[in-house]
C-alpha cells in the first residue's frame, strides 16, 4: 500500500482563518468578520455573583463581508448565511451590554447597538466604520446573576474547605455567549488576553499562561498565544493551592485536596511524554490543571494549558487516571485539530476516546494489547447502552447529526465518543490492518489540520487521499445511519471474558469472585448486569450481591452509581439514602442522569421524593446539569 503524505487540498488556510464554514448553533456573522484577539478586563464580584469590565475584540472583516445579507454560500447542500455586511452580529446570552465602542488610534467612537434577546445576539451597527483593516470594538458589559448559563458561583459553605466562595466555567458546547459576547462557534479561533480582579486571598486560573500578578490589587494577568475557539475559554476563581507534579505540570485544587490530587495525579508527565510520542510535540508549554468541586458537570474539561477535572477521579488507587489521559489528548484533537461545528463533534471526542484507548494500552509496557483492547471493549459496551437508552432508530445515535434548532447539550451522549473511536478502530484494524501505518496517518492528520478546523467530508478525503489502494469504507452506514455501527468489534480479551463469565451465571457473585476483578472490571460486570437479559436482576438477586459483597465499601464512583442504578431497578430501599447523599454532593452529569433516568422508569413510586428532592437543591447545582435534569424528569 502506497501513503501520500502531502494533499493538494487547499481549502484549509491555516494562517488567514478565514475559511467560510456553516454552523446552525451561531447567529454571530463569521462569514463577514472573523474575532483573531479577544482581550478581557473583568473584575469577579462575589457580592452580586457577576463578572464586570470589558471586552475587546480585535475583528477581520472578510473579504465578502462587504456583500448583505442575501449573500450564502452551500457545503453539504445548506446555506451559509451568517454575514451581515454592515452589522457586526455577536452571540449574547443575557449579558447586561452597557457601551459598545470602535477603537482608532486616538480615540474611542460610541458604536450604536441592539440586543435581540430571543435570538441571543448583539447587534453591532458598523456602517460608518472602515472594512479596510483589522477593527477593535469594545463592549462593556456584565454577566448574568442569575442567567448566566456558564457560571457556577459556590458559596464557602458549598466548597470543600468552607472558608471562601468559589466560581468556575464550563463553556463547551454554547455557553461562552453568557460569559462575553463572542462568535460563539468552533469555527472561529481567536488569540486571547486577560486581566482579572477577585478578592484576596482568592486565585484566579484561566485557560492559557499566567503572565503577570499585581498583589495590591490581586489581579491576575493572562495570554493564549495560540489561537483558540470560544469553548475553550475558562475561568475559575476559589481558595487554591497547588503542587508541581513536573518542571510543565501542577495541579490546583483546594488545600484540604491537594494530598490526594498529589497521589492520584503522580503519573501526568509519564502521560504526556507517551501522549507526545505518539502524537507529536506537545505544543501548549504548559499542562497544568484543577480538581473542581463536585459538583463541575463532566468527567473532565480540556480548557487549553489548564484542564479541568471532577474530583471523583480521586479514586484512590489511580483507577480512573484514564479521563485524564482523555483531556490530555485534547490538546491535539480538539484543542489543535477542531471539528467545525458541534455536528461534526466525533471528530473531537471520537478522535480522542480512540486515542486515549491505544495510550492506556501504550502506557502498559507488559501487557499494552490486552489493556487497550479491554479499555476499547468498555468503550463499545458503554456505545450499547447509550444506544439502547435513545434507541435504536434515533437521530442522535448517528455519528454525525444534524443540530438546527437544537442545542447540542441535549443531543449530547456517548454515541459520537464510542461510535466514532469504533469507526477508527475499524479503519486501522480492518482497513488498513497496521496500527504503525495508522499511527503515522494520525501524525500526518494532526499536522495537516493542526491549529484549524474540519469537518467530516474533509477527514473522508483526506483519509482517502493518504490512503489511495485502502479498500472502500461503508462511510454512509457508519457516519448517517442510527444504532449500533455496521461492523460489530470483538475485542475477545480475558479481562472482558471474566466478567461475562460472572455475568451470565446464575448464582449471585460471591465475595472471592468479585474480589478476584480490579475496579475497571467491577464496572464493567455491573454494566453487563444492566445491560443483560433483565429475568435475574431481581430484589433478591441485588441484595445477595450486596450481602456476599458489602457493595457500600466501594468509594470509585464509576462503581458507585452503576450499583446504584441497578439498586433502583429492583427498588432495592436499603441504599436509597446513600443515592440520595450521592445526589446531593455529585454533579457530573455521567452519574446523575442515569440515576434519574432509572428512578423515572423503575421506581415511579419514588418520583414525588425524587422531584422534591431536585427542586430543594437545583438553585445549589451546575445551571448545565439543572437544565439536563429537568428534561429527564419532564419528558
Ligand atoms: N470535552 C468533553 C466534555 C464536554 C463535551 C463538555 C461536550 C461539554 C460538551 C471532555 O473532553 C469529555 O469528553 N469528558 C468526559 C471524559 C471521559 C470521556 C473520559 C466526561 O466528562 O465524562
Ligand atoms: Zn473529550
């Protein structure tokens, strides 16, 4: 088989950004002018729970900016309007926008402005401004106290230590627009500045280098020298201290956490120093990263040069470290290579759960086969559950989905994560049959798309294209057809076969049984018991397992909430406080939702409680997890 390294397609201009793309979760007008700086002044208000200041934002206009409205372009037979000509149209979730303001060389010019709060714009109005040139508007504005959809605001009482108030981000997929008014797409990638003020003695962390600190003042200085999508931008603010895990690497957290962040997180170099040689030098100087309070909605976040994680990664054997490799890959896939618009999102987290698999594998210098073929085996087994949960017909289970009129937040899952890695686990198993040559293709993808974005048609040709005598690939029934993906993967390992074994038996597992699998396979039994035929997922069947194995002696909570799930399908009431406790404390969106989920369709008795239970403590929870769980209970 013969590899063509370089391709002759054009269309990607890496250096210009101005590649004209679509994407149905924007109105901002990125085919008119392109955000290259933003530069943020804000000061944290904990009194009020609001960011104030300005913003500035450093504007290409487009060569076609100067056509109106009418004009569109077509990719994929849907239209491209998003350009304005004369109207600078931001994305703007209920910001307070005070002053809008074009900057020249000597002067500030007051720039006339509406807000259209059903479409979440901000319309600036540009007529008498020279397109000529790169143009600098500034926006003074505030967030949201209440609607500000990026935000959490804790207060002492809700962080772990309790002594001070803590603010974190979570921008990804469409929540920058309430934290500034931003062309709020993946599609757009901007360099960005910062200067942020807090109150002593608390730290602020941002998604890019630290470069200066006024103590008088306790104000922080901030700069992404490479250019990044407004997703990526975050910013937290608590009560922190960290510890140096390497001379590129330290972890922040708050003090009574820092110990076990310590132990738990020791390995991180030797992660990215397998990560970088697979995947090329690690280009962002510094990976640094923040163990959150529990109740941040994901697993992790790969907020560029400071990652953010939940805590329930502390395990305390290292038996989830994997999440971290996950976010770590980020910084190739994603943060450097990123898909063009949340359609497109498996080339992101496909892209990264795949490689994530092949580095636990690569990481384990003995037995690296086995240990990435069961990590891909749990992929594919979480792939089938998720199908099952939206069915097998639905769109969402379609690799690539269409998104208008739909916030991506609710058509988020597993499916674009397990699915994707599955289609690449194809292409390198069965395609082309060599995990060296695909390694190199992956290399060669990362330079070629490095520091832009794509989309599926542009992964498709250039597969294609450094592959030429590769047999022909079924692309339509694995990117556009709903359930599980065409080719079923047998990952045949003995760490798997343990597990079926314990599954499929009749008699409730015995304490030496269990004790004979390691954290990753306890998981995995317990999602075979979801998943399996249903007649012996009985009461007694669940309270044998708990009295044979104290199941409540499990801390992992990749453990935790899947005993629970099976606890509530069998009405099991002797953990139902310990769920309610788990509720409580935990908002990653993984373990929750599930667990109402199965409270809805298990145990409707127990709904009353459940509700009343959500409405007490939804105003203390994550606004993206509030707003995930309400749909799951009103539907
Ligand atoms: N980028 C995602 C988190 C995300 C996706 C936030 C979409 C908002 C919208 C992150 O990299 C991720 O995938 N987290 C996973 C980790 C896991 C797959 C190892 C999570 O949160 O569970
Ligand atoms: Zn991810």
């Amino acid at each position: 088989m013969t590899t063509n390294k370089t391709s002759n397609d054009q269309s990607i201009n890496k250096n210009e950004r101005t590649r004209l793309f679509y994407d149905p979760n924007s109105l901002s007008s990125f085919n008119g002018f392109r955000i290259v700086h933003t530069y943020f002044d804000l000061k944290v208000d904990f009194d009020s729970n609001i960011l104030d200041g300005y913003v500035q934002l450093d504007v290409k206009p487009l060569d076609n900016q100067s056509c109106d409205c009418s004009s569109t372009i077509t990719t994929e037979n849907k239209e491209i309007p998003n350009n304005h000509g004369n109207k600078l149209v931001l994305d703007s979730r209920h910001l307070n926008i005070k002053k809008v303001v074009f900057i020249s060389n000597t002067n500030e010019i007051l720039l006339t402005f509406q807000v259209d709060t059903e479409r979440e714009s901000l319309i600036i109005n540009m007529t008498d401004i020279s397109k000529d040139s790169l143009i600098s508007i500034r926006i003074y504005y505030s967030t949201s106290d209440t609607k500000c959809t990026a935000l959490q605001w804790l207060t002492k009482e809700q962080t772990a230590d309790k002594q001070h108030p803590y603010m974190f981000s979570q921008c990804q997929a469409i929540h920058a627009r309430s934290l500034y008014p931003c062309q709020d797409t993946p599609g757009v990638k901007s360099t960005y500045s910062a200067k942020i003020t807090c109150p002593k003695p608390l730290t602020v962390l941002m998604s890019g280098l630290q470069t200066n600190y006024d103590e008088q003042t306790n104000t922080f200085y901030f700069e992404q020298q490479q250019a990044v999508a407004s997703y990526l931008i975050a910013i937290a603010v608590g009560h922190l201290v960290s510890y140096d895990l390497s001379s590129r690497i330290r972890v922040w957290t708050e003090p009574s956490m820092i110990k076990q962040c310590q132990y738990e997180f020791e390995e991180s170099e030797k992660f990215l120093t397998e990560a970088e040689q697979l995947l090329g030098e690690y280009k962002w100087k510094r990976y640094d990263f923040l163990v959150l309070p529990p109740s941040f909605p994901y697993g992790g976040m790969e907020n560029p040069c400071m990652n953010f994680l939940t805590p329930t990664l502390l395990a305390g054997d290292r038996s989830l470290t994997s999440t971290i490799v996950h976010e770590m890959t980020h910084s190739w896939t994603g943060n450097l290579v990123t898909n063009e618009n949340w359609e497109h999102f498996w080339l992101n987290e496909g892209f990264t759960s795949f490689i994530e698999a092949k580095l636990v594998g690569n990481l384990d210098k003995t037995n690296g086969k086995e240990i990435r073929r069961f990590h891909a085996a749990q992929q594919w087994q979480d792939l089938k559950t998720t199908v099952a949960t939206w069915g097998a017909e639905h769109p969402y289970t379609c690799l690539v989905y269409r998104l208008n009129n739909v916030d991506p937040d609710d058509a988020y899952s597993s499916v674009q994560y397990y699915k994707g890695a599955a289609l690449l686990w194809h292409l390198e198993q069965n395609i082309i049959d060599s995990e060296s040559k695909f390694d190199e293709f992956l290399r060669s993808y990362i330079i070629k798309f490095g520091e832009t974005i794509l989309n599926t048609d542009d992964f498709i040709k250039y597969f294609e294209s450094y592959f030429p005598q590769a047999p022909s690939v079924d692309w339509q029934s694995w990117l556009y057809t709903p359930g599980m993906p065409p080719v079923t993967h047998n990952f045949s390992t003995k760490l798997e076969e343990n597990c079926h074994q314990l599954a499929n038996q009749q008699s409730p597992i015995t304490k030496e049984q269990m004790n004979s699998l390691n954290a990753k396979q306890v998981a995995y039994l317990l999602n075979l018991l979801l998943s399996n035929d249903q007649s012996k997922i009985t009461y007694d069947y669940i309270k044998q397992i708990d009295i044979n194995c104290d199941m409540s002696k499990y801390s992992n909570c990749e453990i935790r909430f899947r005993w629970y799930q099976l606890c509530i399908r069998v009405k099991y009431e002797k953990v139902l406080d310990d769920i309610f406790k788990f509720l409580e404390i935990i908002g990653r969106m993984k373990f929750v939702k599930p667990l109402y989920v199965e409270f809805k369709s298990s145990w409707p008795e127990m709904l009353p409680r459940v509700k009343t239970f959500f409405e007490e403590h939804k105003k203390y929870m994550n606004p993206i997890t509030v707003k995930q769980i309400e749909i799951r209970l009103n539907n």
